[in-house]
C-alpha cells in the first residue's frame, strides 16, 4: 500500500475497504462520496497519500481527470471543490477533490 493504514481513501484504493470506483488509472482514483446532499458526489484520489497542499502542487493530471469526468457525469455543468482545513470542514488527511452536479447547485451561500 502506498498510504497509511489509518487513512480510508488508501484502504479503498487498496480494496481493502468497499468504494465505488468510477474511474482508475496509475496515478488517480475517483470514487463515489457516501455524502449525498447533490446527486452526483465524487471524489478524485491522487493514488500516493499526499496532503491536500501537496496534491495542489501536483495538480495537472488530477486537474484532467476531474473535469473530464465530471463533463461525463454531470454534462450541464458540475462544481470542483477543495476543503482545506477545520474551518472548511476537510475530514481526510489524504489529498483530494470534490466533483459536485447532477443538479442546478445555486448560488454560493
């Protein structure tokens, strides 16, 4: 395993935990949120552990990849979204992206 053993996102990249994968390949991994408050909620994974500042370093390939599967599950438009922190609300340590649609989102709150 490239991660920890403590971190969710690895243990499901690994198989050792369930996960919708939606899509893989040798560097990034978009599974289903279980959080539904949109129809569609995905998340884009670096495959490696990284921190959320790290992935943003290194943003290019997971950049591709989530507006391309975004375009494919929500083809009238979708919202990326990066928590960063407590105060936004982030709750895994392993880097990782938001893909939000399957609806009219609204205005920002």
């Amino acid at each position: 395993m490239t991660g920890s053993q403590d971190c969710v996102f690895c243990r499901i990249i690994a198989r050792q935990e369930p996960g919708t994968i939606r899509y893989e390949d040798g560097d990034v991994v978009v599974i289903e949120n279980k959080l539904r408050w949109a129809p569609i909620m995905l998340l884009v994974l670096p495959r490696r552990h990284v921190t959320q500042q790290e992935m943003w370093r290194e943003m290019a390939r997971i950049g591709q990849v989530a507006v391309e599967v975004g375009k494919q599950a929500c083809p009238n438009g979708f919202r990326l979204l990066s928590n960063f922190g407590a105060d936004a609300m982030q709750s895994q340590d392993h880097g990782h992206l938001h893909i939000i649609g399957g609806t009219f989102l609204g205005p920002y709150a």
